[in-house]
C-alpha cells in the first residue's frame, strides 16, 4: 500500500514524449498496481497528464481503494483530444478531507464512492458522452460539497449502478444533457443534505434506464 504524504506544492507534468520514454501507454500522473492509496498532509499536488491523473489498481484481494483525508490535488488532462480519466480506481474512492478539483472526460471511475468531507469540483468535457462521477456500485453522501458539471453531447454528470444515498453535504450539479443516471433496478434515496440540479434538457435531472433508453424518474 502507498500513502502519500503532501508537504509542500508538488507538481507532476507528464507530457506524451515523456510517457513513451517511461513506457507508459496511459500517460499516467500516478499509477499505483495491486495495493491501496491514501492521500493526506497541508501541501498540494497538480497533475498535468495527456490523458490519465491517478490510477489505482487492485487484485483479486480487494484492493485498489483511493483515500483522500487532506491536501489541495488539481488533475488536469491536458490533451482534449484524448484526455480520459481523472482518477480511476479498481475498488473504491473515499474522501474525508481536503479539496480536489478534476478536469477529465471521465473525472472521477470507481465503483464505490463515498463522500464524507472535503469539497470536489469536478468538470467532464468532452464531444461524445462525458461523466464527472462514474459509480458502478454505490454512491453515498454524508458530508462536504461536490460541484460537478458534464459538458458535450450524451453528458452524464453522476451516473451510478447499485444504491445512491445521500444523507448530508452539498451536491451541486449542471449538465448539458442528464443530471444525475441509473439503471433500472438501481435505487435512489435523498434523506438530507442539499442537492441542486440544472440540466440543458428538460425532464432530465433524474434518468432510468429502461428498455433500451434512459427516461426522467423521480427519487424516492
């Protein structure tokens, strides 16, 4: 497992001339293999990466969680013609502290994701089909502020499989098409905090997916 301690500003530019010399297909800022990460300390850390910011992987053990309990991170890809994931994690991203600001066609891919301190802005821009938070499990809620936006065409600002629940913080969303997306046995359960919506396409705060196509629902 890493933990990485921020003290300091810290900067990593990885441009794609550097990446073919490190045999980096991915052109990643940091890339951690079967093991977890944790991020905390007073510093900050700017990533600048053609295409991805933070990648942890996992094994068949479960690992391949991202903690971040402090610090000012800013990931920014900053080729939009192949730009892709901000942070990507094969298990799980949680954040207790600090902030975090993304600028990705896919700003943050997980499956579960836990909100429970700290603000995020995250801002997904692409032509086709961009998403700030990509959940494929769950989505929980308990605290601190999200600001997330989608730009482009087919733009899913949250999408989510499995349970979103919120119970408090601040989640603030606009998109040029859907706001917040499920599937169709996905559940939806908003029992405190404040949510804000606003969406380019009318009807389209809340989408299911069902029979081949998303349509508006309401949360319970």
């Amino acid at each position: 497992d890493l933990t990485l301690v921020l003290e300091g500003e810290n900067v990593i530019t990885l441009t794609e001339t550097v990446a073919r010399m490190m045999h980096d297909p991915y052109y990643t800022g940091i890339e951690l293999w079967n093991g977890n990460m944790t991020i905390k300390g007073d510093g900050s850390l700017a990533i600048s990466s053609p295409r991805e910011g933070i990648c942890v992987y996992g094994g068949e053990d479960g690992r391949g969680a991202l903690e971040i309990k402090g610090g000012n991170i800013t990931i920014i890809n900053a080729n939009s013609d192949e730009a892709y994931r901000g942070i990507f994690t094969d298990n799980s991203f949680k954040m207790t502290g600090g902030s975090l600001t993304v600028g990705a066609t896919y700003g943050i891919d997980t499956y579960v994701f836990e909100m429970n301190g700290g603000s995020i802005t995250v801002n997904a821009v692409a032509d086709y089909s961009p998403c700030a938070i990509c959940a494929y499990e769950s989505f929980l809620m308990n605290g601190g502020t999200i600001t997330a936006s989608a730009t482009g065409e087919e733009a899913y600002t949250i999408y989510f499989e499995g349970d979103f629940t919120m119970n408090g913080g601040s989640l603030k969303i606009s998109s040029d098409y859907e706001g917040i997306s499920c599937e169709e046995d996905s559940t939806l359960v908003i029992s405190g905090g404040t949510l804000e919506i606003s969406t380019k396409e009318a009807g389209y705060a809340f989408t299911r997916y069902v029979e081949d196509e998303y349509r508006p629902t309401v949360p319970t």
